[in-house]
C-alpha cells in the first residue's frame, strides 16, 4: 500500500522544487498557493535529435495555433505584445523539442559566465569600459549522466528511460511535458468542439474564456508557469527577445560583468553607478501610490496572511 | 510551416584533462579520503594537503562547474555560473533532481512520511552550498558553545528540548575562525554588532556598498532601538588572495558567483589543497557504502562514478562531508558508528520567521549582494555574547533582504492573482499584476535564523519505501518545531512586522510557515560530545566507536545557534584536521600559506 496517494504523489513530482521559492529570501512569503502540474497519459514517445541535425520541432502547426491561444487567453498582454507572445512560444517549442542527450546539451542550462549584453568594468577608472565579453550564455552546458536521466524522464516520460522504474510502484511513472502538452492541447480542442463546436484556436475571446474555466486546471497552470519562465528568463532561452519582458517590468536582467558597485583600484574603493545607484533610491523614484487595483489586492493578501499585520 | 526551432550545437570544452577527475591524476594513494567538496570538506582538505603534506582524495558527489579549478595560473579561470534565474533557481543546475534523489517528510512519527520535492536539500557539486549561498559569514556568539550550563543558570527551560554544551569552547575556536575568515576572505566591520563576542583581529576586508533596501530597514530599525550592522559575508569588497572585489551583480543567493568575487568553498580552500600536487578531486562520484572491518575500522569506500560504473576508493582516515543529511545517511546505510542510537537525532534547521513589507518606492533588489545589513537585537543574548537574555526567547540574527528573482516576483503574483481572482478586485488583471512588479521590486523581508533547539525526535533516518537513483533508502526527515521555536515565533513575529512599519512599509505581515522548512542551514544528527552515550563524536570530531572516521559538516552542531552556520563549519573542519596533522600542537597549522 503506498504511503502517498498516487494522484498526490504524482502531481508533487511534476512541481519543480524551484516554485516553492528558496534560500529564505521569500520563503514562505510568496507560496500562497501550491503551485501543481498535471499527471496526463503517455505514449512513450521519444525523439533524440541527432547531433549536427536540425531538431524536429514537437508541437505541429495546428498544437501551436491552440497554444497561442490558450497562451493569450490565460494571460492577456495590454498593447502590442506580438514579440513577447512569439518568445513564449518559441521557448516552449525549443524546451519540448531541443531534448538532450549523451552528446547533445539540449536547452536545459545555458552557458556562462557572461553574456554580451554588459560591458567590462574598467577597475583603473572605476567606469564600464567599452569592451564587451562574447556571448556564452549561446552555448549550452553538457549535461552529467544523472542529469540527462533526470531532464529526459521530465521531458519524455520515465517509462522512454531505461533506469527510471525504481520508484514506480509508489510514485507512479514521471509523465513528459511532450505528453503533457500533447494532450493538454488535443483535450482543449476537444472541449472547443464539444461546447462551441470549433476548434480552440479559432473561437473568440469570450468564449476561450469559457472554455478555459472547464479545462484541466494543472494545465493551465503549466502553460502559465512556463509563460512566466519564457518572458523573464534570459533571452537565450527563446523568450523575452531582446530583454523586452525585463523592459515591462523596469528590470535589468543579467548584469555581469559591470555590475552595479564598479571598484575603482586608484582609490582602493567602490564606485556606484549614478543612473543605477546600489545603497539609494533611483534618482528618479516618485515614491507615488500603487494604483487601486494594486492597493485592493495588497490588503486582500495582507488580510488573508493573518496577524501581526498592517495597516 | 513554423519550426523547426533551431537547436544549439554548440558545445562547452570537457571540464578537465582527465573526464571527472581534477588535481593530481596520477595519485593512486591516499592519507585520507574525503567525502563531500562543501565548506568542511575543502577546509579539511587545505590543512591536510597544504600544512600536513598529506595525501587526499576527495569524492563529490556533485558536477564540476569550476573548469580549470586546478589550473595554477593566477588568473582563475571563470566558473561556468551566470546571471540566470532559470537555470539556477528553477532548473537547479546545482540541485540534486528530486526525480532521482527524493526525500521523504513528516512531522512526527504518527504520520506517514511523504514524497516531497525539496526537503531542505543542500547543492551537491563541487564546492557545496556554499557555492550558491550568499556568503553570510557570522561567528557564534562564545554562549552558544555553553548554551546547556547558561541556561540552567538563568532558569530557563524549553519543554523536551535537549540542548548541551559542546565539548569546544568559543576561546579556543577563536583562532580558528579567525583563519577561516582569513582563507575564505570575509568583509565585515568589528565591533559594529554589539552582541557579537570577542575577535582577536580586524575582518580581512571593509564592508562593500550597502543595499538601498538595507539603508530603509536599518532606519526602521534604528527608529526602534536596535543596532543594525553591516552583514559579515565572505565577498570580496578589495582585491584578496587573487581574487577581484565583488561587483554587486545583484545574483548572489542562489547563484554562483560568475567571477570568483565569492569566497566560495571551491575558489579558495579547495583551489589551495588541489594546487599541491597532494590531491585528487573526483566530481560525479556518488558513494554509496563506507566498508568496514566490524572492528570500528573503516577500510574503504564504495562509490558509483559518471557512468554509472561502480568503484571502489580507500585511504587510512575516512572524512564524512557530505552535508547533516547526507553525511548521517551514509552511516545508516553502512550500519557504522550508531552504538549510541544517536545517528540522525537531533536535526536541527533554523526557524525561520519572516516580516514581509510592501513598499511604495522601488527597492531595487536586484542591485547587491542579496544581504548587507541585519541586525542581533533579536538574538536573546546580551551585549558581549556571553549570557543568554533570559527577558526573551532564544532568538536569531535578522536578515535585512528582499527579493533579486523577476520570475519569481512573476511567480507570486500569479499566486496573488489566483486569491484575488476567488475576491473580485475590479480592474486587476494578471497582467497589470505583473507590470506592477510588486513581489520583485517593492517587497522587503527581515529573516530571523532564529534558535532551533536539539529534539530527539527530529531527526533523519531511511525511507522504508522510496529508493534513490542508486537503489538505496532515500532520506526521511521527521520534523516539528517544539516549545523554543513556538514561543519565539510568538515573540518575535509581531517585532519583525513592525520593524517594517517604522521602515515606511505600507503593508506588512508575518509569512506563514513553511512545511518542510525552506531552511538550507542543516545540522545535528552527528552531534560531538564528550560522552559516548550521549554523543557521535568526540571533541575532535572523530567517532566515538570508530578510530579512522571523522564528520567535519554541519552534522557535529551540538545546538543550532542563532547565526549562519558556515563560517563555523568551517572553523571546525579547520580545527579537526589540524588535530589529525598536529595532534599535540594544532595551532601551529594556523595562518600557513
């Protein structure tokens, strides 16, 4: 008899450990609710892309054509927004398609320790100087044996991967995000036609909606969560082109080499950057209000976070 | 036809000359034999090679990130670490893979145990935790090393907690953490902390920039009496032993540092030790069994390398470094050195309570070293560090800190969205949500790592179920907080939620806690005492019942304290070899280059 429920069981495997935030910096302070991804069928696809190859993409025309619109259905995007939706499904595309293997790294970790999008600090002067490091974030890490085990189970299912049956009986077998995905889009199509009779893609926006509210939420959830990852991520992935989901939210993004606290070896001390001071507030911060909506939200979770609390 | 999306072919250069291994290749004989490349293990590892002339092996579990670690050039070559959330905070490029390697929780006996993703996990690759922390560096306050005798004397008693002195006075580890700090390169300001203990010398380096966020929480705190103080952490804020000055990228916890400005573990003790000609470091190498000669001898190791190939390791001395968890799992799964029963008892983690502030202005997190300032008012010592305040409960240091992640600011506002979608809040959209960036820009929190008593029933033990990749017992980690941690959450929670109120938040509150604790601070379960009854370890670290092992990782903490513990594992591991080099005159390995 398993210790943990199967369904339970096999929803906690697909969260990754990374969503409940870490180190204590957040802790518990932002997993207000679980986060979960669903346990689907398997058909035990595998494709490994041969090296040298081009890389067959996953998701076909038709699966791509539902996953934008369940992408700007779930997460409308105010104004024109065509890159930022095109990088998130580029990222996803490349996740499910580009899988590692023994001699291919596949799109898990890029690379480092620097991109090009920062500058050398010039530690004379205590200024950017202009010379710019090569982009290594393009060139992807080699995975470890475990690694690959681990990325292949998550990616086609562990019953594709030899050595992935030993905890089967109580867990229950890994099921790929290429399965989840498949059939998250195949079962969203199949609720368009049963309640509008059309195909997800091309119905409109508010009847998405309602489409939406009955589909599988774990998906939902999943396409969210990897939508978020493909705008915020650093761009080498395939989303946030050109850092424009850094620009939404007045974010940098990677800032190595320069930094932000430029050492400045004539005086033996720190330099701070005057457009983007470290130890003070922006030289143009307004300290203005959140806007209602924002506010509203604030003290609903303050509320909801029990005492001691303010206002 | 859209796709198909390109791939990258590129490929990065093999890690070293020879696949998995780093150092002296041709060594085949071995003094000691170290398991784990953390914080212990490399200062263990240093002393042993660099001061005694001894040969080591080291076995790590973990990839190697550091390429050329053992190129004597004096220009390190730059780890393989980046300014990238995904791979470091979501895809856990230096995270064991709950898929292969999972662990069990619960909260007492009463309950089953159940699979979670990440219960309290702590990196494995080559240079440890350390590699992805932020570098706090605190010392223990010298009560902390009497904490049993100080609390009997002032009364105080915390129901079913089992708290002891250690067998190891803060006078005579003074030294020793003296040269930890020396070798690690830790910036702080002496004297700034009015409750820390005595120091014999100045940090090795001034404190770098502060944080905006430290400067507005340090006002509140000051606006309520406490003493806010530059964070002792081991960045450099000059050129030291090599290595150039920190640059406040803003991607420090959690992260490994892309340009050796952290003094971590890899870059500084372990780079010394590998440099010698005297060690061999082999990286992706799991080890499964410690042999034994039923005698109370250890004869050797067995381990599984990167291709899954099972090897076997030996040496004369057997350290154990591989984490509080790990390190007391090995030894159940060796059926070694548990004539007491203590193996795994007495887990402890810190408890953590968080203050989380709203605030109006942009807090830019992201510029820094994810923690400059905090504060030991809350520490439940008195000024000095040499008594316990009985006016109060145990307590811990307070992190002044915020949040540097955009994907997980995005995360927890869609967490928000979900409760405000159940509210009705008109306007609000998910996107607007994030645009507003409130859980990335305007959030700061002040984390107490507060006092985590010793219980026996907290502890770590096998899985009677769940197998790791490796076909053995996984971790089961039985966890609660008890009467210490209950009534310092009660006292000090409201205090970390007004610190923020006269900080200029505009919303605060108190996290809930989490379950199994996000805590990285892991120790216990091979506590060092006098006693053989009521210890693993003796005083040097070594097992009561068995001649050749030794435990140089967070397991031996006989109590928690209220401070980050790796400066102190350190000191320790420092401590520990310079006895086996040096056992009439350990000092003398101090200050040795």
């Amino acid at each position: 008899m398993p210790a943990v429920p199967r369904k339970a069981a096999e929803k906690a495997r697909g969260i990754s450990r990374r969503q409940v935030l870490r180190w204590g910096i957040l802790g518990g302070s932002l997993a207000l609710i679980p986060l979960s991804v669903p346990g689907c069928g398997d058909d035990g696809e595998a494709v490994v892309p041969e090296r040298g190859r081009e890389l067959a993409a996953f998701l076909g025309d038709d699966e791509l054509a539902t996953l934008r619109a369940v992408i700007e259905t779930v997460l409308p995007i105010d104004g024109n927004t065509t890159r930022l939706y095109d990088g998130i499904e580029r990222y996803i595309q490349r996740l499910l398609s580009d899988v590692p293997s023994m001699d291919h790294p596949g799109a898990i970790f890029a690379g480092g320790p620097f991109s090009n999008r920062n500058p050398f600090p010039d530690v004379e002067h205590g200024k950017a100087s202009d010379v710019f490091p090569r982009n290594d974030f393009e060139h992807f890490v080699p995975l470890t044996r475990l690694q690959l085990l681990g990325w292949r189970a998550r990616l086609l299912g562990s019953e594709t991967v030899d050595e992935f049956d030993f905890n089967a009986s109580v867990l229950g077998p890994v099921v790929g995000l290429r399965n989840q995905y498949r059939s998250g889009l195949q079962a969203l199509d199949e609720l368009g036609h049963a309640t509008f009779a059309r195909s997800f893609s091309s119905l409109g926006a508010d009847e998405r909606q309602v489409v939406i509210q009955r589909a599988n939420p774990d998906f939902v959830a999943l396409v969210i969560g990897h939508a978020i990852e493909a705008l915020f991520s650093v761009p080498e992935y395939g989303g946030n082109p050109g850092g424009l989901g850094w620009q939404f939210i007045g974010y940098d993004g990677d800032s190595q080499p320069l930094g932000y606290a430029i050492f400045d070896r004539s005086s033996n001390s720190y330099r701070e950057r005057s457009d983007k001071p470290t130890s003070t507030a922006d030289p143009n911060e307004t300290f203005s209000p959140f806007p209602a909506e924002i506010a509203n939200l604030l003290r609903l979770l303050t509320r909801l976070a029990g005492s001691p609390r303010f206002p | 036809m859209k796709g198909p999306v390109p791939a990258s072919s590129a490929r990065t250069p093999l890690p070293s000359r020879v696949p998995g291994v780093l150092g002296n290749t041709s060594l085949e004989r071995f003094d000691a034999v170290i398991i784990g490349a953390g914080a212990g293990g490399s200062a263990a590892a240093r002393v042993l090679t660099v001061v005694g002339g001894k040969t080591v092996l080291i076995l790590e579990h973990g990839p190697n990130y550091f390429l050329g670690l053992d190129d004597p050039a004096p220009d390190q070559p730059r780890p393989l670490f980046s300014n990238d959330e995904l791979k470091l905070t979501i895809r856990g490029f230096v995270e064991q893979d709950p898929l292969l390697e999972p662990r069990t929780f619960r909260e007492s006996d009463a309950t089953p145990a159940q699979f979670h993703p990440d219960v309290n996990t702590l990196p494995k690759t080559v240079g440890g935790g350390a590699v992805e922390a932020d570098m706090k560096y605190p010392r223990f306050n010298r009560v902390d090393f009497r904490l049993a005798s100080a609390l009997e004397e002032k009364g105080v008693r915390y129901e079913g907690a089992a708290f002891a002195d250690w067998p190891v006075s803060y006078d005579e580890l003074e030294p020793y953490y003296t040269e930890a700090e020396r070798l690690s390169g830790v910036q702080g300001l002496a004297g700034s902390d009015p409750y820390a203990s005595p120091r014999a010398s100045a940090y090795p380096m001034p404190p770098g920039l502060s944080m905006y966020v430290a400067e507005v929480l340090s006002s509140g705190a000051r606006a309520l009496g406490y003493h806010p103080f530059p964070y002792p952490g081991a960045q450099n804020s000059r050129f030291y032993r090599g290595r150039p000055p920190c640059n406040d990228c803003g991607f420090c916890s959690g992260y490994g540092c892309p340009n050796n400005s952290k003094g971590s573990p890899a870059v500084t003790t372990l780079r010394e030790a590998l440099l010698t000609g005297r060690c061999q470091l082999r990286y992706n190498a799991h080890v499964t069994r410690l042999l034994h000669d039923g005698q109370g001898s250890v004869t050797g190791v067995e381990y599984v390398d990167d291709r899954g190939q099972a090897q076997h390791a030996t040496g004369d001395v057997f350290l154990l470094a591989a984490s509080a968890v790990e390190s007391a799992r090995l030894c159940l799964l060796s059926d070694l050195g548990n004539e007491s029963g203590l193996v795994g008892r007495f887990l402890m983690f810190h408890a953590q309570n968080i203050g989380v502030g709203i605030y109006r202005q942009r807090l830019h997190g992201e510029r820094g070293r994810s923690v400059t300032h905090g504060i030991s008012d809350l520490r439940g010592v008195c000024p000095g560090g040499d008594e316990i305040d009985p006016s109060m409960p145990l307590g811990g240091i307070v992190e002044f800190g915020t949040n540097s992640g955009a994907i997980a600011g995005a995360q927890a506002a869609v967490q928000a969205y979900e409760l405000a979608r159940l509210q009705n809040i008109p306007e609000l959209t998910l996107w607007r949500l994030i645009r507003a960036n409130v859980f990335q820009a305007h959030i700061a929190v002040t984390i107490q790592q507060g006092e985590d008593a010793p219980y026996f029933d907290n502890r770590v033990d096998l899985d009677p179920q769940l197998k790791d990749v490796f076909g053995q017992p996984v971790p089961r980690i039985t966890y609660r907080p008890g009467a210490l941690e209950r009534a310092a959450r009660q006292f000090y929670g409201p205090r970390l939620v007004e610190l923020h109120r006269a900080a200029g938040a505009e919303y605060g509150f108190l996290a809930p806690l989490d379950r199994p604790p996000q805590s990285r601070h892991v120790l216990g379960t091979l506590r060092m005492g006098d006693d053989p009854r009521s210890s693993v370890c003796n005083r040097w670290q070594r097992f009561h019942s068995v001649e050749n092992l030794y435990a140089v990782d967070g397991s031996v903490f006989v109590t928690s304290s209220g401070y980050n513990p790796t400066l102190t594992i350190i000191a320790l591991a420092l401590r520990a070899a310079a006895h086996l080099v040096s056992p009439s005159s350990p000092e003398r390995v101090l200050g040795r280059d």
